[in-house]
C-alpha cells in the first residue's frame, strides 16, 4: 500500500463520518440522536451539542484537505 491509497481510506471514512454526524445534530429537535440515546452518554445538551460541533468541523477539516491534496496529485505515485 502506498500513501496515496492509505490517504484515500481515511478520506473515506471522514466522508462517513461526516455524514454520520451530520444526521445526529439535531436543528430545532431531538433529530437522529435521540434513537442511539445521545443524551445518556453526555451530562447535559449542551455538552453534547459541543463535542458534536468539534468533531463536526475536525472531520470536515479532515475531509477538505484530503480532497485538495488527493485530486492535486501532489504526492508521488
């Protein structure tokens, strides 16, 4: 396996992550969270929605830059 394949798998898998939490959030509502009883596993909503948010956006940082430096084809083959 070369780093360009190892790159893609984590790209891969940030995309379903992203997705993933992009369904938990919960706009107005209990959304999608409330089926996997999101709310137990943290000590209040707030909280919750917080760690969401950050994992959110690291994915997502995740995510963009391994779009750019993957379709540039920046790295040796």
């Amino acid at each position: 396996m070369n780093i360009n394949n190892i790159l893609q798998v984590i790209w891969a898998f940030s995309a379903l992550g992203l997705i993933v939490l992009v369904l938990l959030h919960s706009p107005k509502g209990d959304g999608i969270g409330a089926i996997g009883g999101q709310a137990q596993l943290f000590s209040s909503t707030k909280s919750a929605e917080n760690t969401l948010n950050r994992v959110t956006w690291g994915l997502a940082v995740i995510f963009l830059g391994l779009t750019v430096v993957l379709s540039s084809n920046w790295l040796p083959k």
